[in-house]
C-alpha cells in the first residue's frame, strides 16, 4: 500500500455543532500494491490513518465487512467498481475497481 500525494474533496461543508465550532475531517488515498490482498490493504490504510498498528483497531474488518465476499467481488471487477462501508470509526471507500482505498477520519 502506498499514500498518494493527491487531495482528496471531504464531500463540501461539515455540519458545525456551534456555529464557531467545525469538524475536522481528514482524507487519505491509498494505492493497493498489484500482490496485496484488498482486505489487508484496507484494514493498513485505516490503521495508517488513525495513526495505530493494525493490531489497535477496535473493530476487526469482518465486523465492517465479509472480508471474503469482499476479495471475490473485487478478483474479476472493472475499474466502475466501488464499495463503501464504515471500519472502526472511519469512512472507508473502494474505488477504480480495488486499486485504490480511500480513508475518512473524523
């Protein structure tokens, strides 16, 4: 796995709880190397983005996602593929058919 330089949109405005307070959202790309399993990839670029070894995630992925169902969707998909689910508090979203992951932290 492999962080891109490139800035990703965080989606527009966040929703301010006062209107002097806003949210912080962070947003990492992450390239999946050509012999990664996408299911590791995920759960290192989560780790990555949170800081933590990914051993330290709260939740395993399984409890996000069927990592299986995961890996055989992706095997044989085109690049219009993408996914996107919620692991251990992030925003993770698939994209370009399993070469690339994306990670939103709040």
């Amino acid at each position: 796995m492999r962080e891109t330089d490139a800035e990703i949109d965080s989606g527009g405005v966040q929703e301010a709880t006062r209107s002097s307070e806003f949210e912080s959202v962070s947003t990492r790309r992450y390239s999946v190397a050509p012999d990664e399993p996408l299911d590791v990839a995920v759960v290192y670029a989560v780790a990555a983005s949170k800081g933590v070894d990914p051993m330290g995630l709260d939740e395993p992925l399984n409890g996000a996602i069927d990592a299986d169902a995961l890996r055989q969707l992706f095997a044989s998909a085109g690049d219009s593929l993408t996914a996107r689910f919620v692991l251990d508090g992030c925003e993770v979203s698939i994209v370009d058919g399993g070469d690339d992951v994306i990670v939103s932290t709040r």
